[in-house]
C-alpha cells in the first residue's frame, strides 16, 4: 500500500472531534456548541477531561458527546492519545476545549484532505478577533498568532494541533503524541511525520480562540514553550540515531512511521534575527557605563528587533492603529527576551544531557512515546 492511499472523500467520511480540555469552564460550552453546528457533523465527539477541579465535566455532560475523564493530570498529548484510541472515524479532527470553530471548519478540512491527496495533516488558523475579548494583552496574542498562522497558508513545514485534521491512518502511522512532552508537543509530532506527506495551513478552517490574557502567563508561556521546543526539537537534531527501521529509532518502530527523519522546518530569520536583537539591546546597556559610543551596541540591536519584526508590527499599525502599535513593539520586544531565555536554557540543558562518544544515555520519564 502507498503511504499516500488515505484520500478521504468528504460524502462518506466519519470525522472524530477530539478536545482535550483542563479547567476551560469559561469557553468549552462555546467549543462544543459550536462542533454541533458545524455544517458537516461530526460523527462523534469525544472530550478528555485532564482531571479538571472546575465545572468543565458538567458543561461536557450538556452535550451529546463522549466524555472520558482522567483520575489524574496527565498532559494535553496524552490527553489526545486516549481521544484518539477510543474514536472510530476516518479522520480524527483536534480542537482545543479554548477554540470555537467557524461553522464550515470541519467541511473545509475534509476537501483540503481530498483535494491533496499527498496531504497528511491539515491546520486551521485563527481569526483576527478573540473568542472572549479580556485586554490588550490577549489582543495582540490573537492579533499576532493570526497573522503568522495566515503568513503561512499553504503548504508549510511545522504541525499545530489546536484545531487540525488528520487521516486516522496518518495518526497511527506517526504514532501518536510524546506523552513525555507538555509544551511543543504538536511541533514535535511533526517531525516524525513521514516526509512522503505534506503538512498543509489552511486559512478557510477557522476558529475563534480565547488567548492568555495576563503579561505574567503570557510570557511564562513563550518562555516554557521555547525551553521545551529547544530540547525536543533543536537539540534531537543534534544527537546521531539509528536510521528508520532499525530498533530504537524514533520513527522506525512498530506502528511508526519509517520514512525516516523528516527534514528540520526552515529558519526563520526574521525571528532569529528579532531574538538575537532584543538579547543585544539589553545585554549591551551595560557597556553605556563605560562609553557613550559603546551606546550603538544596543542601539544596534534595537533597530535589529524592529526591522525583523517590521512586517508584523505594521500589521499591527493597520488593524489597530499608532496606540496599539506602541504596545505590540513592547509586547513583541518581551516575547524575544522570553523566548531567547527559553531557548537558552532549554539548549543548555541538552548539551548537559548528551551522552559522550562511547556511553549510552539512560533512559528519562517520558522518554518512550505511545
């Protein structure tokens, strides 16, 4: 069988809703009121409850679906892994329980997969405006997660999991979430996505998300995901495997894929070059003290951050005006310097753990997959 023979037509398909969901009493009667109202139903619907203490259990009971409850905090890929081992369509569909889908998501979803044959998985994007509007903190988290979401329509290289399609075939194929992971497990996902299919953005799947919306969690985000991002991703590149198919590699296995490692998503430099800016511009102040000319430093690297950065922050400008856009620059600028700090960390803890020439690591919680 071709890994390409799992071309679904949208007539006959029978979609899977999964919504892994912890603590979201605010928006998940939003999520699941707007799933039964999708112009093409679902044929079930299936929230995993990651052991909330609010009221989430009893809004899920208001609804039509299957409720599958963990006795204790497990984690969102584990959360996934149990939704997809109970459900039984064609196509498991992901949404998170702090997502309301546009009414066509589900249907669009469907004819991007038949129309790209090749297509293993299929993302939506987030809408310009959030699900419950809480500041500006959360509105330019939304602002900012649509505008790079929709910068990248098409086919791209990097998996996103908040609302996404995918052939159950392809799902079993990949082998499931990193349950070790909490934070950058979608983009880990992909990387062992067999490199004969194609990861696809689609600006017609939509939903409206309600974002962080204190500076504090917004930033402990960033940084977290960055730190766990930088280990799971960036540093397994540098650790030498064995080749698909052979035991012990992490795409190779029983039930995998084996197509072997998927190539590293492309660069970004616009980022790079934004993080390297914000860390220069403050790590350079202090050389102030020692000479005014030694001001261009972090001058330097200012102007730096903003020309990277220029493409969203006029963006910005357009949408929401001079004020705003005053407020993104240091929005973003914060997301750098968090963000770099993730990635440091996260880098230097992986070189700490890599095994020298000749000894074998031991093996970590969390270091086997499902």
């Amino acid at each position: 069988m071709s890994p390409l023979d799992h071309t679904v037509d949208p007539r006959p398909a029978r979609v899977s809703v999964i919504v892994p969901n912890y603590n979201k009493e605010k928006t998940l009667r939003a999520c699941l009121a707007a799933i039964y109202a999708q112009s093409f139903p679902p044929a079930e619907v299936i929230v995993v409850d990651d052991a909330s203490t609010d009221r989430s259990p009893r809004i899920a009971a208001e609804f039509p679906c299957t409720l599958l409850a963990f006795p204790v905090n497990r984690g969102v890929s584990a959360a996934r892994n149990a939704g997809a081992a109970r459900a039984g369509g064609d196509v498991l569909f992901f949404v998170d329980s702090d997502i309301a889908l546009a009414p066509d998501a589900l249907a669009e979803a469907l004819a991007e997969l038949r129309a790209h044959p090749e297509c293993g998985v299929v993302q939506g994007i987030y809408e310009m405006t959030p699900l419950f509007a809480d500041g500006p903190v959360e509105s330019y988290k939304t602002l900012f997660e649509h505008f790079w979401r929709r910068r990248d329509v098409g086919v791209t290289a990097t998996t996103m999991f908040a609302l996404t399609a995918l052939p159950r075939p392809v799902f079993e194929l990949v082998g499931g979430f990193d349950e070790g992971l909490r934070d950058a497990e979608d983009i880990e996902f992909g990387t062992r996505l067999p490199t004969a299919y194609e990861i696809r953005t689609s600006d017609r799947v939509l939903g409206r998300h309600d974002d962080v919306d204190r500076l504090g969690p917004y930033l402990s985000e960033h940084f977290r995901r960055a730190r766990t991002y930088a280990g799971a991703v960036v540093a397994a590149r540098w650790v030498p495997g064995p080749s698909a198919g052979t035991p012990g590699s992490t795409v190779g296995a029983p039930g995998r894929a084996n197509s072997g490692r998927r190539a590293p998503h492309r660069i970004d430099v616009g980022s790079v070059v934004g993080l390297l800016g914000s860390a220069v511009a403050v790590a350079g102040l202090p050389l102030t003290a020692r000479s005014p000319w030694l001001l261009a430093v972090p001058l330097a690297g200012l102007v730096g951050f903003l020309g990277a950065d220029r493409a969203l922050l006029g963006f910005a400008f357009r949408q929401r005006g001079p004020g705003f856009l005053l407020f993104a620059v240091g929005m973003r600028f914060l997301t750098h310097l968090s963000e770099f700090a993730g990635l440091a960390l996260g880098l230097t803890r992986a070189l700490l753990r890599r095994p020298r020439p000749g000894r074998v690591a031991p093996l970590t919680p969390g270091s086997t997959r499902w």
